[in-house]
C-alpha cells in the first residue's frame, strides 16, 4: 500500500455511502470501447461519452462496453443510472483500493479483480478492474487505457473459437481467463526473482547483507498472495452461484480458471515458503562466513602468542640468564620455535581447521 | 490491558449476574443526546435525564438516542428498564473489558464494539460502543463524549444521503460504518510505523537495540487485531440474522462493511506478518554487524602478530645472533616486514574481507 | 503433570471400566453440604453420610449437594447408585486427571470443570470439580474444601438475584460463571508473570540467562490453555444440548458465559504468543551484549597490537639502528603514537563503535 | 521407519490387489487363543490350526479369536474365507506398515491399530493389530505373542465386570481400551525424557552438543504421534458409525475411550510443543556460554595489552630515553601499571562483565 | 518448476480456451497400445494411428488405450472427437504443467495424474498421466513410452487376479493403484535423503556448510508434496462420485487407495518436518563448532597474554630495575611463570573449558 492510496482512502472516510469517490491517482479522460456482436454481425466503436452506449442494454446482441478513466465519476454515475447499477457498486468500482469480490445483485453480477504487472521501473503495480455482467452484456471498468484483452478483441473481430456464439457468460470467463492468464508471468518472475536471491545467498564471495532483499521480495509476494487468494474464492462463487445469466454449460469453462487460480495460489505459496526459508540460509551463511574469519585469527593468535612469549623471556635484561651464552643456543631457540610451529599446525590439521 | 482495567475487573467477580459495575474510569455527568426524524421532521435535542427519552420509544419516527457517560449505572439500569434491555445486555454495555460481540433478542439487537484511537500521547486507547437496534430506534452507549459520528449527525441534519428516508437498520449501518472507517486511520498509522522500524533497521548507523520498539509494536498490533478480528464475525451475523429489524434492502450495505471489516484484517494481518519478520532481520542485521567488527579485529591481530614475534626474536639478548651485527639487516627486515605486510593485505583482498 | 498423578494413572490401567478409582493424592474425611431451596423456602444442612441426601432426589424444590472428598469413593458410589449416575460417569468424576468434559445421558448432564489456583508456593495447581445437573438438583463433587462458590452460597441463602426463584439449570449457570469469573485471577496473575519477565529481558543489568525462566511460564501458560480450552467447547454444548434439563431463558445466561470463556481463551492465547516472542527478544538482548563485549576487545587490540609492533621494532638490537641514535627520536616516536592512537579512536568514533 | 520395514514394502508394489504378503519380520508358528463365552458358560481353548475355531461363527455365544503369527499368510487366507473377510481386509491385516484405520464392511468392522511398547533396548516398536468385529465374535490378528490384553482374559475367565454380560461390541471397546490405556505407559516415558532434555539443557556443566539428542526425541515424539493420531478419527467414526454391530449402550463406553484418545493426543501434543521449544532453549545456553568465554578473553586481553605495550615502550633502545635514568623512575611505572590494572576491573566490574 | 516449462507456458497465454498445445519438450511418435478383453477373450494390438482404435468405443468387452506421444495433437483432437471428450478436457491432457485434478463430464471421467521418477542423473522428474474412464473403456494418455504399469499389462494378459472379470472402473482403479504404489519409491528416496544428510549434519568432521544442500531437499520435498496431496482429493472424489461408471463394489478398492494416498501423504509432511528442523540442527552444529575455536583461542590468549607482559617488564631498559641483578631471579621468575600457568589451566579445567 504506497501512500498516495492511503492518502486518498482518508477523502472517502465519513462520506455517504454511495458516494463516488475515485480514490487512484491516474486521470485520463474518458474513452469508450464497445463491441457488439452475434455470431452473423459485429459492431466495434469508440467513443467518449456514455450516453451512445445507453442503447444496448435493450439489444439482443451481446454487447461488451469497455470503460477506460475512472475519474470520470460523473459518467460513471451517468452510466450506473442508466444500466441500473447499484450506487454501491459504483462506489466499490471507483475505489481502487477495494479487495478484489463478486457481489451478486437481482439485475446483475458485479465481480471485481486485480490486474498485476510490473511498470518501467520494475515495480509491481496492480490495477483494479471491474466487470459488471447482466443478460445481454459485460461491462469492464480499468482506471487507463492498456490492459490484457488484446487476444479476446482478436477473438471477437476475427470470430475465432466459440466467443461470438456464445453469451456474455463466456465473454465473462473469456475476460477473467485473460487476467488470470496474465498472473503467469507475475509468478514466473518472482520465482525468477527468488531463485536469483538464492543464487546470490549460496554462491555470494562478498558478505553482502541481503536480508533487505529477501524482506522486501516477501513483501511483494504476500502482496501478489492477496491480490491472488480472493480469486479462488471469487470463481468458486461464480460456480456455484445459481445467477441466471451463468449459462450451465460455461460451467466447464469457468471450472477451468478455478483449477488455474488454485495453480497460481500453490505457487505463491511455495514461493513464499522458499523465500521464509531463505532469511534462515541467509543467517547460516553469515554465521558460517564468520567462523572461518574467526578460525584464521584462532590460527594466527594460537601460533605466534606463545612464539612471542618464548622471544619475550629471551629478551629479558636479568644478569644471570645462562641460556643467552651458549653459542648456539640462538639457533636451537629457532629450531625449538619452529617444530612449535609445525606441530600446531599439525594440530590444526587434524582438528579440520586448515 | 492495562493494569486500571485489570484491577476493575475484580469488582465484578462473584457478583451476582446481572449487576451493573462499570469497569472503566472515566467518570462524567450523563449526557443524552436525541435525534428523532423521518423523511419530513426533525428534533434535535439535548438532555440529562433518561426519563426524557422514554416517550420515544411508542413513537413511528425514527430515533436516535446517543448516551455518554456509562459510569452512571442508575440511569442506565432505569433506560434499560423502560425500553425492555435485559439485565444481562445492561450489565455487558458498561463492562467495558467486554470482547466485541453481537447478541439476538426478541426485542431488541445488542452490538457492541470498540472505538480505537490514539490518545495525546500517542498510547493506543480503545473505548467500548454499544448499539441498540430495535424497531424505530437505535441506542448508542458511550463511556464519554467524543466519537467518529459526527458526519452522520451531519446527514440527519441535513438530510443527505437515504439516511432520513431509511428505518433504523440503515442508521445502525451508518453507525458501524463510521466506527469501521475509523479503523482505517489506524490501520495507517500502524503501516506507517511499521515501515519507519523497517527503515531504522536497514539504514541504522548505530548499533541500536530495537528489539524492545519491534515487541511494543507487535503488541500494539495483537491488541489491535483482538479488537478488529470479532467485527467480521459480528456483520456477518447481522447480515444472516433473520431479525425483523434488519430490511433486506439494507443486506447490500452490510455486506459492503463486511467487505471493509475483511479489508481491514487482511491489513492487520499483512502488518503482524511483516512485524514476526523484523525480529529475524534485526537479529541478522546484528549478526552481520558483528561480522564486520570481528573482520577488523581479525586482519589488524593476524597482520601484527606475527610481526611482533619477528621484533620481539631480535630483541633478545643471546651473545651469538650473528643478523644482529651485519650492516644493513635492520634495513633488510624492515623490508621483509614490509613484504609481509602487503602479502597479508593482498591475502584478505582475494578473501574480499577487506 | 507432575510425577504423583501420572504415577497415581497407573493403579487405573487394566482396571475394569467402571471401578472408582481416586487418583489424586489428597485424602479427607466426607464432608456434604445441602442446599434445598424454592422462592419461599430454604434448608441449609451440613452433613457427612451419603444417605441423608438420598431423600432430595424426590423433592420438588431445587437442591444443591456438594460433596468434598472424591477419595471416599464407596460413599461416592451409593451415591452415584442412588441418583441414577452411571458408573463410567462416577470413575470420570474420581479420575482427577480427567480433561473438562460434558456427557449428556438420558437422566443428567455431567460438567467436569477444573479450578485453578496458586498454592502458597505460587504453583499452580489445579482442582477438578464435577458438576451433575437434573431435573431439581445439581450435586458438585470436588477433591478437598475451599473452592469459589461462597458468592453463591450467600446468594441463595440471602436471596440475592434470581437464582432462588430459578431451576436447577441456573444454578448450575452460576457454578461454572463462578468458576469461570475465577480464571480471569489466573488470567491477570499470567499476564503479570509475562510483563515482569519481558521488563527484566529489556532492562536486565546483569547478563541473566532467563531462558529456563521464559520455559517455565511457557509451560504454565500451555498447562492452563489445556484447562481453559475445552471451556469453550463445554459451553457451547451446553448451549446447543436439547436437553430437558436446559431452560430456553437459561440459554441467554449461558451464552454470557461463552462470550467469557471467549475472552479468557484470547488472553491466554495473547500471553502465548507473547511468551513464544520473548525467547526472540531474549537472544537478540544476548546477541547485542556479547557484540557490545567484542566491540571493546577489539578496539582495545586493534589500538594496541600495533602500536606494540612499533615498540618491539626499536627493542630489536641490532648494531646498526641509526634512528636509535638521534636525539629526539623517542620523543618523535612517541608523538607518532599519539597520532596513530587518536587517528585511529577518530576511525572508531566514525564507524559509530564508540 | 526402519530399512527392513521399508524393504519389505518393495514386495508389494506391483503385486495384485487382495494379495496377502507379510510384509514384517517376525516369523511365528501360528498360535490361536479362543474365548467362548456368555454370562453363564466359558471355554478357553489353544490352538494351532484355523479350522479349529471356524464352528464359532455360527454359535450364539460370544467368541474371541486371537490369532498370533501374521506370517502364516495362508492360514489367514483361509480364516478369512471362512468368516467372510474381504481379501482386501486381509492384505491390510498382513501389510503391517499400515496406517490405523477402520473399514466398515457389510458383514463386519476392521479396525487397524499400534500397540506401541519399548523394547529391552530402549527402542520405540509399534506392532500392528487388527480387530475384526461382527455379530457374535471379534478377531484379534497379531504379528507375535505377547500383548495387553492379560486384564481382559482375567475378567473373562473370573467374570469380573459386565463383559461376560455383554456382546461383541463391548468386547471390542475393552479390547481398544485396554491399547489406548497403554498409550498412557508411553506418553509418561515421553515426557520424563522431554523433562531430562529438559534438565540437560539447563543444568549441563560440559558445553555438550544436544542437538542430536533433541533432534533424536523429536522424530520418536513425531513417529508416536502418527500412530496415535488416527486414533481419535477411528474411535468417533465407531461412535458415529450405524453398524448393526454396535450397541447404543456401549456407546458411553465407545465415548469414554474418545475422551482417553482426546487426552493422549493433547499430551503427546504438549511434549512436541515442548521439544519444539528445547531447541530454542539449547541454542540459547549455547549462546550464553560463548558469550561468558568471550567476557574472560576481552578482560584479560584489555587489561595486559594495554600494559605490554607500556613495557614495550620501555625496552626500547633510543640512546635518549630520559625516564629511564631517574632512580625510581621504574617503580613509579609499576605503579601507574598497578592504577590501570585496578582501574579496568573497576571498569569491568562498572559494565558487569564480572 | 524448471525453465523450460515455464517458457512452454507463454505459448499458451492469450489462447482461444480449447486450443490443444502441448507444453512439454518431449517430441515421440505417436503410438498406441490397445487391450480390449473380457473374462473369455483378449485382444492386445499395437498401432500407430487412432483411427485404428475408434470402433472400442462401441463394443461390450473393456478395453483400454494407452496413447504415448502428447505432443502429436492433431490426431489427440480427433480421438477426442471420436471419444466425445470435451476440448477443454483435451487442452489439459496436453497441457502438462497441469494440477493433478478430477473432472467429471456427463459421458466419462477425467482422472489427471503425475508420476514421479528420479531420471539417470538422479534428478527428480514428474511425466503428467490423463486416465479417461468411460462405460466400457479406460484411455490414458502419457507424454513418452515407459510407466509403471507393466504389472497390469501382465495381470491383463495372464488373467491374474479379477481385472479380466471386472469393469472399466476396475481398470481404473488398478492404473490408479500402481501410480500411487510408485511413489512409495519415491518417498523411500527421499527419506534415505533426509537420513543421509542428518548423518552428514550430526557426524560430520569438517565444518561444510550444508544449508544449501537442506535447502535443495527442501525444495525436493515441497515439489513432490505438491504432486502428492491433490492425490488425497481426487480418490475421496472419486469415492464419493455417484458416477454412473464407479461400480459400488469398487468403491472398497478406491478406499484402499485412498488408505495408501493419506500414508504417503503423512511420510512426505514426516520428512518436512524433519527437514526443517534440520536447519535449526546444523545452525546448533556451527554454533558449537565455532564455540570449541572461541575456546582454544581463549586458552591460549588467557595463559600467555599477562605471560608475554611479565616478560616485557623484564625486557625495559631502566637504570634501576633491583630484580635483574640478583643471582636466581631469573629462574625465580621461571618458577613464577610455570605456577601462573599452571594454575590458569586449573581453573580452565574446572571451568570445564578443557
């Protein structure tokens, strides 16, 4: 949570509920994506005001319309009045800090979702994404231009695969497919992002101090983990909910994503589990590194001290010290000092510390 | 729990169930304060006595009766009497260690919940808020004036929003959801210092101790959760309670404080998490700070020592070393030193110690 | 559990189920005391012959038996023979190493209960009490006198409250509240013992080694949990029982005492988790004072070791030292370590280990 | 799971469904055991053959069948053939790595359970026992003589206790009771040797490494809790179970032995928290003992470093050290040295690091 | 998860759902082996191309069709076809970074599983299996040649046990047995793993760091876990499926299976456990490792350290130092040297540091 959404959160306390309050930081100005289709016709527009797509709540057809600008919440508003929307729904859509749900009104099924991605700087960004399914037609919600429904307007253009024969339950599934397909590469780079912090801790020459990288990738992964878990929870409600406008035989389809939310969340998991276990090999490292600092001073310490002791005696100023006459008794000094020497590290050898 | 609300518990043991003590300590004069409206009137009126709240209770409109002051057991034993309380929900309201509950009578819905601040010291205070809800009226019980209602006085007053066209259930939901929009603030403050210990352990100059700052503020963030964790429990129940004083239009806004009271623990839960990691990063922050320490220790000993013993050998006093009397063997072993010395250096470069 | 009850299970094992076996260690003459009693009338009677209660099981008025000395099992068992209690409940109810438990049989509800207490040596022992609940009578069998009930007795016998113009199942309510209102003493002694502990880890002069101290309370905290655990789920049981013996009006009573038995779980868990934190903290608190302690040896040696190198150059004897020979050269030598020795506190001030 | 267990596991794999393979070690001329009875007659009877005891399945009376020698794998084939007994059941009889479990068959109820005993080593064995319960008869198949039942041939024989009054299914319960009572032996040698660890950690003279000994008790603690866990499910799945084997009034019975499992599983629960725990405890004392080394080292180190580099200063050989003339020049050193001495373990002593 | 399937995922982001793309490397002919027997006949066939096995499909006898070679997805698209096997069904089998999973259609049941398998350089492998279970077939569909069916194929062709008797289910069950009996292998490997590095931790002579050898274990572990546990869900499902195909007598045989699932699946969590602690072992090992260093380091320094000083005092150069000129002052000193150290190993001895 960066502070300028908790900033923003602070407009909304103590407001009416109800109120629509845009609670991001990105104003763009509205623009409008809508397809209208059946499986014989197409019609694909852009436009900026809402007004030209009140129309095709009453079509036959299946429409999806597209909303780009979240500021907009005078539109938005517009809009919810005319699709019959529910002035608290509306307020959960411009809320982006909103946890991602499904909510299940008499006229519609209002499910709203996270999009993850990582911006130019490489930080992880999420984008909050409301899709509003009702009879005839999907109405998403993004705060900007830009997201991962390129394939489904594919798709829907080119009528690849059954989407233009089919209801705007499999449009739904179709869009929450692509979000849930793009959390792939979200997984896939940080379990990248993990094994390189492994990488680093295991084979590291310096002792650099990596514990500020370790804490803040479990941040980011217990981010992306509640952004994901909702999911689960999301289609599983999807599936068992008796809405009307859940086609029996989507069913199957939306079975699918469930079996790929449960896949995304066991990878958080296991990423999450390898990188709590990585602080306590960040931490045997270090400890290991300074036990092999701490035998060399040992060695070095353990060897000369009492070398040095030996010259010391001998360089003592007493009258009578008989030893210092003798005409060789210098050289048999060295030699005595140096089997001292070999037989330590002797000693050392055999104690594995060399 | 401090030690005043410890102590006042022991008032309570053994005494007969349903007496009234108040277990708190702050002592103030009742005060009452009335709103009683539908979609056309209003009355807005202070008082001290509860005997003049009594008539509300026959009345159609809508009434709000916000009382402050639950030292004043009497009164509120006589309140409880006139308007059906049972001694068991009296006795609960001004107990103020209470746990955040939600209890079903015939007549009446008892919810009783905390109000979280920080005080002028910045100490975290709770203060305990019980809610009435019964069929034309709601009634608040506060331990003292003050509280986080003040923009629903102000939509009474001015009539914004549903409030003055909607029953008493929509009031009891504008009340809990002030109260829970409230724990935003203090989901804030707790990130925020979260965050700053986070900052002190990764950018510290200084070898400071903060373990004691990381458990005051796990604490703070146990005792936060104790508070905020039974509030999911308590609207969910609302929401599945099949009370009669609960419109099933008002199912809707419930369901959207469930959503923040789910918000809000994940929050908390988010920051106990990263507050149980900090110990383990400081712990290691240590670890390496020690690291560093002990590699200074370890180069200035193993470069010394050894030439400490090469003087101290020329410093003894044998008659027969012949080195001693050559002309330039001064010179010479100042150059072995020397030759020792960046060959020890060199040694801890490649070891990347230095 | 200490040796004399585990040594005490072992009569048990092999036993055919059913025999009356007394494990605990503490053995007393019989001692009953009677309480019969209606809205009008009450007979207070002391006794110590099992038959002269016998006659109360008939009684319309409510009777209260409570029986000190579970070690006189035979009595126990006429008893038990008497009231229609079945064996395998009499050997639960002599077994002081009994988990707290309900049974629900066709004729009574058994409710084995353990108290708590702080003996004179401030260990905590704790005490089981069985509790019988029928039509018109609650027998109590409890292990030696002394226990928490005075506040009832004066209850019924000055006919404070509701209890005498209530059944036996609010009698049976006021027991448990009564035993319950007691844990909160051992609620507050725990916390106490914890706060102490983690002041004397914060603020310890002295290098302590406090962890056999953290284990010993962590150990009482898991004993009492053990005890208080299986509360909540006896309550709930009584709450959820169909049985007869259990009035609705009863049930709100009950339910006071679940949401007790709530907060007491929490705060023992709270004490747990803050006792399980403090281990953490008590390592870290070591950790930083053994760095503290290698901070001063190696400044001290670092210092020092050099500056003797430098001392043991101009002690070696060689002929040929020409510095040896210059006037100043001491005093010169020693302004050099002067240098050193400030130049290098200045480098310690700088790494901040000063 | 020991190397031999685990090699015989490989003559399973493969091999079709219903094959009876022992898959133990202990070879065993099967012996059976036969208790016939009812209230008014017994037969006790040894045999060696399985058709001997095939006639008892059609008797009214109540008949147990020990049967020890799982290795007899044909003769278990065909006493299953006789009494009906799946082949499933008997590959699970013979297959002793099995985990405990109960089947529920038409005809009858297989329960799997682990005696657990130490043998005269000290080593933790489990030997598996399956009981085979139907209308008039229960069949105990062991893999050696030598079991726990002894108390029950003692009551069956005198007729002590209601067994020779009941059915099968109070059989069953003795039998299952008398294993569970068992576990008690085993729960108690656990926690004596968690309680010597215990006293080890805290009260060790020698700095031992018992980490393995921890490490050793775990695995043991974790290996009786796999074996005693299942317990619990098996015993509440026979109390819950509509098998027209079981009486409703063996059903206190059934529920008096869940209440021993609930408090087997608790204890052993208890120990792994405490061995958890140990860990924590050893490193710590660990810690502390280095950091009571490290205290004498940097005491005697800063005391005489400082000093030697004084005298150092003193052997020098410059031609003009002043001090060195003065008369007395050299006692006034040994008494600055004597100040500074005493000065540091003031200091020390200051710092309580002695 | 290794690079290589992550990358093959990309391919299949943004797809038409239903578009089969096989997500693995492994590129095989397609080949198909085919039994189609009853009790009386037996027909076993090897063929390349699936247009060879679409008439089974109608016939009475059960036949199953192992097809290896998922990367060939045209022609698995028209067996699919032929099959009546749904295209998301399809998609899955040939998307082999699959869950485990059950799925079940109105015309078959889809069983995914994975087999696990240590290849040539001992590094662990998992080969995704697809079992279709029909009225009359059972299709499996594996990525290359070589499982762990041989057993079956023997059983088939031999007409062992009661597969020639029994259904399609049965089959299943069978494919599903062996599957599940392989991984015990697996959990052997990895146990004697586990063991192996305890071994390596408790005995080992040189100090190697190992933590990220318990690291790739871990890893190991959490992987295979991963592939085992859905395993427990699939066989409860299939259980409790009221599939048309599951014949009620089989559901004995899917209970063991599921008997064996929960056993590996409490092996796997047993060595999780172990290895986890495992860490906390070796960080104890290193821990008392560089405590014996700190000792002889301590020992030595100790002893000669206020040695080395005493002879330094000796070695100044005072005019006036009355000690040197006596006769035995010298050896006097010796003496003196000879008790410090004697007496300082005295205390270290009783300080049990020798």
């Amino acid at each position: 949570m960066n502070k300028n959404k908790r900033k923003k959160h602070h407009k909304k306390i103590g407001q009416i509920p109800g109120t629509l309050i845009y609670t991001g930081d990105k104003t763009n100005k509205l623009s409008i994506e809508c397809f209208d289709y059946n499986s014989n016709q197409l019609e694909d527009k852009q436009c900026n005001k809402v007004e030209d797509v009140f129309h095709y709540k009453a079509t036959e057809t299946i429409t999806w319309i597209n909303i780009n600008g979240l500021n907009n919440t005078d539109e938005i508003y517009k809009l919810g009045q005319a699709f019959n929307i529910h002035t608290l729904s509306l307020e959960d859509i411009v809320n982006i800090s909103q946890r991602p749900k499904i909510d299940e009104y008499n006229d519609y099924l209002l499910v709203i979702l996270k999009m993850l991605y990582y911006d130019n700087n490489n930080v992880l960004k999420s984008e909050q994404i409301s899709l509003i399914l009702s009879q005839n037609f999907v109405i998403t919600l993004q705060e900007a231009e830009g997201d991962v429904f390129d394939s489904i307007r594919d798709r829907i253009r080119l009528a690849k695969g059954k989407i233009r024969n089919s209801g705007s339950d499999y449009l739904l599934y179709a869009l929450i497919d692509a979000i849930t397909d793009h959390y792939y590469y979200i997984i896939e780079k940080i379990t990248d992002k993990v094994e390189n912090l492994e990488d680093l801790i295991f084979n590291q020459k310096e002792q650099k101090n990596l514990s500020q990288d370790i804490h803040q990738l479990k941040k980011e992964i217990l981010k992306i983990r509640r952004t994901i878990f909702p999911l689960r929870e999301i289609i599983n409600k999807i599936e068992k909910s008796e809405s009307p406008y859940i086609n029996p035989k989507t069913i199957h389809y939306i079975r699918d994503v469930y079996d790929h939310s449960l896949q995304i969340s066991e990878s958080i998991e296991l990423n999450r589990e390898m990188i709590f276990g990585l602080m306590d090999m960040h931490m045997t490292t270090i400890s290991n590194k300074m036990n092999e600092v701490m035998k060399v001073l040992t060695i070095i310490a353990t060897i000369f001290i009492p070398l040095t002791f030996i010259a010391g005696i001998y360089g003592m100023n007493f009258d009578n010290i008989p030893e210092l006459h003798y005409k060789y008794s210098y050289f048999m000094l060295l030699g005595i000092m140096a089997l001292l020497f070999i037989g330590m590290l002797y000693y050392f050898k055999r104690k594995k510390w060399l």
